[in-house]
C-alpha cells in the first residue's frame, strides 16, 4: 500500500484537490492518505472532504487524519507540505510594517522584507519536517507548495539529505493564459520555462513549430481585454520579449517600477493584477475572511446535491492541473513525468548564481528526479533575477547564521524596497520588523543591524 502523508492537511483547497488527483490514477487506488495538521478542526474538515472523494470515486483507499507529524510520516512514499507558519495575526506586520514605511506589499509572501521574513519564521519548521522524514521514511520525496517557495528549498535542499522539490501552479497555469490569448489547444502548445519561483520565463512558447510571441506581441499590444488582463506582465513582456510565469500582483512587488508611487499603483496594479484591488488590505482582508468563513465553505462542498448526481459526482472527480499526482506516480511507479521544479543550480542555468534555487524543467521517474540544463538566460531579464535569487540565498545565510545584520542588507538590495526607502529607513523598518517578529526567530539571539 502506497503512503501520502500531507502535512499541513487544513488546507482544505489543496487536499481535497490532491487526493482527489491521486484517485485518479491506479497507483493511489488503494492508498493511505495520512493527513496531519495542528488545527484539529481544519484537520477533521479535509478528513471528511477526502472521505468524501474516497467514497465517491468507489476506490478502497484510506484516509487517517492526527495531530502527530511523526505518525503521519511513519513509512510514507511521498510527502506533501502546504503549511502555514503563524496565523494573521502574526504574517499582517509583514506587510503592515512596510507600508508605514512607504513600501505597499501587495501579496508579500514570496520576496521582498515580507517574503524574507516569512521565510526566517518558516525555515526552521521546514527543515522540522525533513529531519522527521530523514528518521521515518528517508527515501521518501517531498513535494513543498509553502511559500517563500525558493528559499525554502534551498534551505532544506542544502541542510538536509530529503529528496525535495517546490511545485508552483503558475508555471502551467500561465501557459494555459497564453495558450488561451492565441486561440490554441493548450495540448498542442511546446514551451521551455526557467529562471527562479515566480521570476521563471518562457524561453520557448511554440504551437507546432511555430514560435507564439510574435502573434502575443501582437495582441497585447492590440487586445485591451487581453493587456488589462495583465496589466504587470503585459508591461514586462512589452519591454523584455519574454514573458513571466507567475501573476501581475505578485510581480508587482519583485521589481521597481510599478509600486514606488501611488499614481504607478493606482494605474498599474489596482485593476488588473487578478489579485484587485491590488493592495495591502485586500489580500488582509482575503485571508481574514477566508479564515472566518471555512466552516460555510466546507458544508458547502460535503452537502452539494452534486454528489447525488452521477454526471456532476463524475465531474467533481476529474484531475486537475496541479502536478504533484503524477511527479509521485512517476517517483513511486514506474513512469516518466516533465514538470516544473525548484532545484539547487548546479550548472543548470548558467548566468544565475550556483547553489541558488532555481526553477526549471525536471523529469521525474522511479527513485529520481533529473533537472534539465537550461543554459542562460536572456540578458534583458538576467539582471532582476540574479538579483533576487541572490537576495534569497542571502536571506537563508542570515537563518543558518544567526545574523541579523545579513538580514537588514538582503532587504536593502530588494529592489521595491530601495526605489522607496533610504538605507537608514530600511534599517528602521527592519529593526521594527525584527522586534514584531521577535518571539517567533528563536535563531537570532542578538538583534544588531
């Protein structure tokens, strides 16, 4: 019998979605999922939801749910992480603190001071996890979805011996948008992507031999719908003739042009970023209410008369477009698999700096993932993601060392950060950042910047 365990199970978006992807596929057939979370109720939640798909699909698979990570590791294949590290009340004053500052955090947990200070409060459980899994099931893989994606691989890539790798949708999902915006079968659509989580490009966009950018070009420029769709994107892709992986409001943030003035927020990222209204409060606002309505969402979905119709229970059944179903049929069964995966750079992508994290095409097969050489990448956006991968290899210095002071230069290099704010209101503002963050950085006993 085949193990999932996922940790982190009260996501109940993710879970159900996953579960339901891996009954989709004999292998999982009749496979434990063993759910874990702290939250009991959110645990019970996703318990029920996966019962549900297990139920409805007709397969003899298991579901256990506990509080204890450890049980949930015990002897598992493949591991799933979708964790959160602090509750709103803790992550708000990621983007709170910046905004008094003058620096608007549109989503925040990715890069940038909110990024980086997501990450020093959520490495050390990540790595948590991995030394669990070197005791209970070393050979495992684990497939993380938590964010700041990049640096958590890298500090569990470098610190431990698990076989990890980072999955982010929007490598797929984008393809689909471009796909979509050219009038074609996205099954007919060749692309070669690579560069850092959220900062990948698309080197190669062709629909049967043909290269698409000049055709998106085109529209882009041509399309209202289509430019305000993604107003963000559509800027960069106008400019450097490559277009990014991960959305208009996230982007937004990673970079200097379209947040170090009001007048640029309200024209660029306010309207059309697919995160509207594109600002602080919205994506505080979003998960406040998100969190006080999961109850109502949950009874929703478990007593939907579409589970008593045959055609709609069929529907609910379907897969979706996450990878991690068929990276764990291939790393587990005995399959091939390309995806999109965070990897250290050992050569991989030749002008951003080794030993980063970086993302680029992987085949997963039986016991193994194989990154793909990608080369370099175009000079005209070469220089904002080595700028950003170096801030994050930066950053995962600062945990590992303990010092603080690594921390205060990584956010002065970012690169909103410093078209807003001098160097020493940067170091005001992670001083303040340090001391909200104080009783969660457990690895930083001196606070000297």
């Amino acid at each position: 019998m085949v193990k999932i365990a996922f940790i982190g199970a009260g996501s109940f978006g993710f879970t159900r979605g996953l579960v339901r992807d891996m009954l989709s596929l004999p292998l999982f057939e009749d496979a434990e999922f063993a759910l874990m979370d702290i939250h009991e109720g959110r645990l019970e939640m996703s318990r029920q939801a996966c019962q549900k798909l297990v139920d409805a699909s007709g397969k003899p698979a298991k579901v256990t749910a506990t509080l204890d990570r450890k049980k949930a590791l015990m002897d598992a294949d493949a591991v799933l992480v979708t964790i959160l590290s602090g509750s709103t009340d803790v992550w708000q004053h990621d983007i709170l603190i910046p905004k008094k500052y003058g620096v608007d955090i549109n989503i925040g947990d990715t890069r940038g001071p909110s990024g980086i200070f997501r990450a020093l409060r959520t490495i050390p459980e990540m790595l948590n996890i991995c030394r669990d899994m070197e005791e209970l099931c070393p050979e495992a893989i684990m497939l993380n979805y938590t964010n700041p994606m990049a640096m958590l691989c890298h500090a569990m890539q470098r610190e431990t011996r698990i076989n990890v790798t980072g999955l982010c949708h929007s490598v797929q999902g984008t393809a689909e948008m471009l796909a979509r915006w050219c009038n074609v079968p996205i099954a007919e659509v060749d692309y070669v992507c690579a560069g850092i989580n959220h900062l990948a490009w698309y080197l190669k966009f062709q629909h049967k031999g043909r290269d698409l950018y000049p055709e998106l070009q085109r529209i882009v420029r041509e399309n209202k719908d289509v430019y305000n769709e993604e107003q963000v994107r559509n800027e960069m892709f106008l400019a450097f003739d490559y277009y990014v992986t991960e959305s208009s409001g996230h982007n937004s943030e990673y970079n200097w042009w379209f947040r170090k003035r009001p007048e640029l927020i309200e024209k660029y990222c306010t309207h059309g970023t697919n995160w509207n209204p594109g600002h602080y409060a919205y994506i505080l606002n979003s998960y406040k209410e998100k969190e006080s309505k999961w109850q109502e969402e949950f009874k929703a979905w478990i007593e939907s008369p579409d589970w008593d119709d045959p055609v709609k229970r069929a529907e609910r059944l379907k897969p979706g477009h996450e990878y991690a179903a068929f990276i764990v049929n291939s790393y587990i069964g005995d399959d091939f698999f390309r995806f999109n995966g965070n990897v250290p750079n050992t050569g991989l992508i030749s002008n951003l700096p080794e030993g980063c994290c970086v993302e680029v095409p992987v085949i997963a097969s039986r016991n193994s993932l194989q990154p793909m050489h990608v080369g370099a990448l175009p000079s005209q956006v070469a220089p904002l993601v080595n700028l950003s991968a170096l801030i994050e290899t930066m950053t995962v210095d600062a945990y590992l060392s303990g010092d603080a002071r690594l921390v205060y230069q990584a956010i002065a290099n970012d690169p909103l950060t410093a078209a807003v704010l001098s160097l020493r209101e940067i170091k005001d503002m992670a001083k303040e950042m340090f001391e909200a963050n104080k009783n969660h950085l457990p690895s930083f006993s001196r606070i000297e910047l």
